[in-house]
C-alpha cells in the first residue's frame, strides 16, 4: 500500500527551485506523489497568461525528481472529486492563500473536508521575480517613449510579495536536502559530463539533460560561475544567480551529480578526477565562445555533440516576454496587488484567530 499524495497542483509556470522545494517537501509527506499541472485555458482565465505552454509545463514538472506522476489539465479549484479520482488522500500547497478569477479560495473545499496539508513557501524567489528580471533586460531599448509604455519599472515592482522578505540565502542544509539521491558511480557506469550556465532551466535544456544521460548511465553536470557566463553570453546574463542554478539543477530526475563553479575551459583534472568516459554538448548551445571550452575532451577523443531534439533556449524565453512586454507588465503588477490583498487577509486571519483564543 502506498500513500498517495495529489497535491502540488498550480500552473508551475517557469519551472524554478521553489517549485522544485514545494515538491520535495510534499513527497516527503507520502510515499507517492501526484501533481496536477493547469492547461493553458485555466492559467489565462485564473492568473493571465502563461509563459510557457501546457506542454512544455507538464514536461518540467515530470522532470523534478520527486514527482511521482503528473495529471494534464487539472481543475484550478482541487475537489474532492478529484483527489477520489486519484486516489489521493489528501493535496499540499504552500502557506499562502491562492484565489480564483472569483475570488474564492481554490482550496476552500478540501480544507473543509480535512483533505489539505501545507508547506512552506520558499522565500527569495518565485515566477513573477523572474518575469521582472526577464522584463528589465529589455530596459530601455525595447520602451520607445514613456506615453507608449508607462514610467520605467524598477526589479522592486517584480518581486512576489509573499517571498520578497529575503534574498535567497544558500545554506547546506538546502543543497542537502535538495541533492537527496546523489550517489558516487558504480564501478562498471559509463560517466557523462555536461557544462554550462544551466539558465532558467527550461524544456530545451531538460531534453538536452535526458538526451545526454543516455549516452552512458552517470550524469555530472559542470555549472558554470556567474562570471563566465556573464563573459560569453553578454552582459544581461545570467538571469539566475549560481546558487539558484544548482538548486534547480539538483532537482533533475536526470542528474546524478553537480560541479559548482565549474573550471571554464574544461581542464584534464576534471576529467581525470571524475574519471569522465564521454563530454557531450548539444548542437543547440547557447552563447559565443571565443575559445573552445572542451579542446582537452576533444583532444582525448571523447567528445560528443548530441541533437535533443528540442532547440529552445534561454532568449527564446526572454524573446516571448519582451514581445509581450505589456502583457507581462500589467500580469505583474496585478498579480502583485492580488498578493499583497491575500496578504492583508492573511493578517486579518491570523489576529481574529489570536482573539478569539484569547477569549
């Protein structure tokens, strides 16, 4: 018998570590873990529209390695006849309040019935932080007068309510929690490495991770210092700092090791140390490199360049945001005034709860 836990549900639009934590710490709570992700349809109805599309939603979610199955266009307001249908005893969601187009609590049901767990919400990051910053890099080429777009936004109209209260402070605790399943290589596994800045981890780079792990059966992925990647692929990146790189990198189903501040180019005592049998690189990578950063993997003649299939990549996600620069502006800034109410109310909650006990 298995415990089966359907909660989790949301939109998880731009896949990011606190997704990944919310997801972790739920499986923690049963031996089975069920999400629903919510269709495109849904999304644009309850929140705006969606960055990415269902599909490529549904794809990062089942790469997270705590996810146990994925169901496809979930209700946005969990009922109980869904969580039956699932055979889910009961669903988990972060200690915010998340409303519907109409206002309504979207757990309201569950909770009633006693069918609802709660997580923390993880602090220093969320999709309407990285919205912002994805929104800035488009200052001020991209604003051809203040009448066409409004005044210039600052990064503080871009962060989450809920998870502004602190930057994101790396701690070993976090990489220990979030590196659950690292293992050392068995003696007969063919190791694969893989290097680079690992940006918004995103549907292409996730078909980039399970393509190379097929070539051999042990993934190390080499992530590179803010700096290097600042340095090849331009002054606007990276959009993610280092830390946030490796926690979301960590919670791939498909890496089995991470290499913080990887050398740059790549170096034979790496090779050596890690006992490394292939370096691959994918046709679709990212950045101009004056230099090649995988000579010596060339040299010894264990370097592979692998189609994934999928050509997307980081500034195509940064394109679809500042086409739509308007759009995501004004998605923001109501998401933004939306959670500062849930917030207020949450406040109020919490003092008439205090008064009542004190009574």
């Amino acid at each position: 018998y298995q415990r089966r836990v359907r909660g989790c549900d949301g939109c998880y639009d731009i896949m990011h570590f606190g997704h990944a934590n919310q997801l972790r710490q739920a499986k923690a709570m049963g031996e089975y873990l069920i999400v629903g992700v919510h269709s495109d349809q849904e999304v644009e109805e309850n929140k705006g529209p969606p960055v990415f599309t269902e599909q490529e939603r549904y794809k990062m979610v089942r790469s997270v390695k705590w996810v146990d199955e994925v169901v496809e266009a979930s209700p946005y307001t969990t009922t109980l006849e869904t969580l039956d249908k699932h055979d889910a005893e009961f669903c988990v969601h972060g200690d915010d309040i998340t409303l519907s187009a109409d206002g309504q609590d979207t757990y309201h049901i569950v909770k009633a019935a006693g069918r609802y767990r709660e997580c923390k919400r993880t602090q220093g990051v969320s999709t309407t932080d990285l919205v912002g910053r994805m929104l800035l890099m488009c200052r001020p080429n991209n604003v051809s007068s203040s009448s066409d777009q409004g005044h210039l936004p600052s990064q503080d109209e871009f962060v989450s309510p809920y998870t502004k209260t602190c930057n994101l402070l790396q701690t070993n605790q976090k990489i220990t929690q979030f590196s659950a399943g690292v293992r050392d290589p068995k003696p007969d596994e063919k190791i694969v490495y893989v290097a680079g800045a690992f940006d918004m981890l995103h549907p292409g780079l996730v078909d980039f991770l399970e393509a190379a792990k097929q070539e051999g059966s042990y993934l190390i992925v080499g992530l590179y210092e803010d700096s290097v990647v600042n340095q090849y692929k331009g002054s606007s990146y990276p959009i993610q700092i280092l830390q946030e790189r490796v926690l979301s990198v960590l919670a791939n189903k498909h890496v089995n090791e991470v290499v913080i501040g990887a050398p740059y180019p790549l170096t034979a005592e790496v090779l050596d140390h890690f006992k490394i049998d292939v370096v691959v690189r994918g046709i679709y990578h990212e950045g101009d490199h004056s230099t090649d950063p995988f000579a010596v993997a060339r040299q010894r003649g264990i370097f592979r360049e692998i189609d994934s299939g999928n050509s997307l990549k980081t500034e195509d996600i940064v394109m679809r945001i500042i086409r739509n620069r308007k759009v995501f502006l004004a998605r923001n800034r109501k998401k933004q005034e939306k959670e500062l109410n849930n917030l207020k109310m949450m406040e109020e909650m919490k003092r008439s709860g205090s008064s009542s006990s004190s009574n």
